[in-house]
C-alpha cells in the first residue's frame, strides 16, 4: 500500500495535478489526497487551485461541478461510474417540465445533480450553505428545491419557508431507521446524535446536530461528549476517529442488516483507479460548452451567496437550450 501512495504521489507531481477527496471515500484515499472535505469546499478547491490536473476523488456531480467552474483545467475521475441517487432521480426532462409548470418561480438545485439540470437552476447550493443561500432568495419569490426532498423538507421547516420540493432521496441516507436509532438513543444516553440532513424527518427529529459532512466533523472536534451517535456515510469515521482518538463514534443503526451506511458510488474509487486515472490523463470530465456556461451562473450565484455577496435573480424562467437538453 505505501508503494502504491508513493507512486501516486510521485505521479501527481509529474502531472501537475492535485488530489481532492470527499469525506465518505477510504481512509487510504483521503490520506493521500492534497485536500479532504465537503462538496462546497471540494468546489471551492478545484476552482482555486492552480494545478492544471484536478484528480476528484468523490463522485461523479462533484468533479463535474470542478469543470463547470474550470473549464480550462483538466478534470479526472477514477471511475466514470461513480454516479449518486440524487442524480438518477433528477432526469433532466423531468426537472425540465416541473420547472416549466412554475415559470416564476426561482429554482434552488442541491450540489447533488447534473450539469444539465444545473443549467435549468437559477442558484445552487450544497448542505454547509443551503440555509445561506435560501435566505438569499427574495421572499416574495416562490422556491422549488430539488433534489434531494429531505434537504428540502428541512430547510423549509428551518427557514420556515414555504417550498415545492422534488421528490428525490440519497439512497444511502434514507436507510437510518428512526424506530432503532430511538432504541440505541436509550443505551447511549449522553451520546449527541449528529445527522446528514439527507436523513428522513423522522431520523432529524432525534438528532441534536444537522449539518453538512464538514459541520458533523467540527461538532466532534469541538464538542466534549465522549461518544456520538453519527447519522451519515461511514466514510466520514476516518477523519472523526483522526479529531478525537478518546471519542467512541456509533454508526446509526439501519433498518435490517446490510453495510447500507456506505455510499455505494464513493466506494468505487480506489488507489489503484487513481494512479491510473493520473497516469493515462483518464477518465475526464468533458462537457458540451454551452450546456457548462449555462450551468456555471447558478454555480457562480451560489459562490457569489456563500461569500455574503448580492445577486441578480431573473424574473421568469426560460430554457433557450430546450431542445438541445431533450434530445
Ligand atoms: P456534503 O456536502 O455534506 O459533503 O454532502 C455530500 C453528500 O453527497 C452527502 O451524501
Ligand atoms: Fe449521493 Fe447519497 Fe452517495 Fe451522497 S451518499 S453521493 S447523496 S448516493
């Protein structure tokens, strides 16, 4: 396993490229990576970075995401395949109509999606600035969010803002049983139950922190309690367990008995597709320039947003590329 860190490393030097890797992929993974978070700061990494390469160790919308903000930068995956729930549920023809059916409205699109549906949003946002960005929508304006219903449902509840939401989940998320997480809850008093607020209402309620993967990994750095009762992808341990060696870390319980707290799609990455991802220059992310254009301005406004900046919001809705996305 070393041979093979060094050979990466080695590689990426002679590539010019940096490594950015989510929190739910491998400890081996991120421990090699230049930079390890959230898909808001994997943005923002692959959007400053100077490295001509960006390797995105995570999935698929997120290294998409990297060559809609660069598109001159050269933007590798290990595996193609790495795809995500939000995504299959938010076909582009279907996001299309239902945003066609509310022309006023201002459409507020999870991280989690295509750059075609990306391109059919007026803003973005990821779950470390969902409630920033939404409160950066006019009141007056209706909102539709989508995908991810549960994020949605949340932020409505939070915000106490009215909301049409898609009816889209993240499969690995939706799995935490409520009913057992009550149970274990009893056997850890003391525990904080931190949650993903990709869980289900019923998993939210029992939890005393929602946030983003980043904001999960701060309340375990910063929070006393000795054991927590951690509601999201089992990826993120490796950085928890890293923060606080002395704390005991309870995966949330799932209904039945399958390894269902692992992100499928972030587990197909390993080191073996990375070095030779960097090595062959493939596979990349390419996009037709058109389509990235269209979907970097509700990119744009959301960085805009994240930075407490103001922005301009288009009166109605109008898809000039229609016809291309329907084919
Ligand atoms: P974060 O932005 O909180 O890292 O979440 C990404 C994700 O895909 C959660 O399932
Ligand atoms: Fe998508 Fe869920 Fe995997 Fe996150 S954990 S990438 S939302 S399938």
């Amino acid at each position: 396993m070393k041979a093979l860190a060094q050979e990466i490393h080695d590689l990426k030097k002679q590539k010019q490229s940096v490594i950015l890797a989510h929190y739910y992929e491998e400890g081996d993974i991120q421990d090699i990576a230049d930079h390890v978070g959230d898909s808001l700061f994997l943005a923002q990494m692959g959007q400053k970075s100077k490295a001509p390469v960006v390797l995105l160790a995570g999935v698929y919308f997120m290294a998409e995401s990297v060559k809609i903000l660069s598109p001159q930068k050269t933007v590798l995956v290990p595996d193609l395949a790495a795809g995500c729930s939000l995504v299959e549920h938010s076909p582009v023809h279907k996001y299309l109509q239902w945003r066609e059916q509310h022309p006023d409205a201002l459409c507020m699109t999870y991280i989690n999606s295509s750059a075609a549906v990306k391109s059919i949003s007026d803003v973005i946002c990821t779950s470390s600035n969902a409630e920033k960005i939404l409160a950066g929508i006019p009141k007056k304006r209706r909102v539709l969010f989508g995908p991810d219903y549960n994020l949605g449902r949340y932020l409505a509840k939070k915000l106490d803002r009215e909301m049409i939401l898609w009816p889209g989940s993240c499969e690995v998320h939706v799995l935490f049983s409520a009913r057992k997480l009550f149970e274990l809850r009893q056997q850890y008093p003391e525990a904080p139950v931190i949650a993903h607020p990709e869980c289900v209402d019923a998993v939210l309620e029992h939890a005393d922190v929602i946030g983003s993967t980043s904001r999960l990994l701060e309340e375990v750095k910063n929070n006393p309690a000795r054991q927590f009762i951690v509601a999201t992808e089992s990826g993120i341990f490796h950085q928890m367990k890293k923060l606080r060696p002395d704390a005991e870390l309870i995966q949330a319980p799932a209904e039945g008995s399958c390894a269902c707290n692992e992100c499928p799609y972030m587990k197909l990455n390993t080191l073996e597709k990375i070095k030779a991802a960097l090595l062959n220059l493939k596979p990349q992310v390419t996009l037709d320039e058109d389509l990235r254009r269209r979907a970097q301005i509700p990119l744009d406004r959301m960085m805009t947003l994240t930075q407490g900046g103001v922005v301009e919001w288009p009166q109605s809705f109008v898809a000039p590329h229609r016809d291309a996305l329907l084919v």
